[in-house]
C-alpha cells in the first residue's frame, strides 16, 4: 500500500497526489497536521515531519515530489 503523509494547502503534496493519480497508483493520504497518530507515524518513519512523504513499505520513503524516486520506488 502507497501512503502519503500530507498537510494542508501544500503544494508539492498535492503535486505527488497528482502524480500518483496519473500513472493510476493508489494511494492512502495521511494528512499530519489533523492526526496525531499519521503525524507519529511520519515521524517514526523519517525522524522528522517534512512532507510530503511517500512510502510504499512503511520503511523505504520519498521525501518531496522526486518523479525519478517514485517511479524507482513503485516500478514505473
């Protein structure tokens, strides 16, 4: 499962929901700034709580809108 840990009015999360959503990826958003434990996730997952983040195991991520990455990440 894709996730995508979000937060509101950001423009390179909507640009990788975009993304995804053009090459038919289904994803789950995880907005972290209205969920505590989306937020806890995030940050377990990177140390941090920049998004966007995307993850495709819960353990291997893309930070910010990286097409390369993503398309490595989900064989595209």
């Amino acid at each position: 499962m894709v996730k995508v840990y979000s937060i509101n009015d950001c423009p390179w999360c909507e640009k990788v929901k975009k993304y995804l959503k053009s090459k038919n990826v289904e994803f789950e958003e995880h907005n972290i700034e209205e969920n505590d434990v989306d937020r806890d996730a995030c940050y377990e997952l990177t140390g941090d709580t920049m998004v966007p983040i995307t993850t495709v195991n819960d353990k291997d991520y893309v930070l910010s809108f990286d097409k390369a990455r993503l398309d490595e990440m989900l064989g595209l």
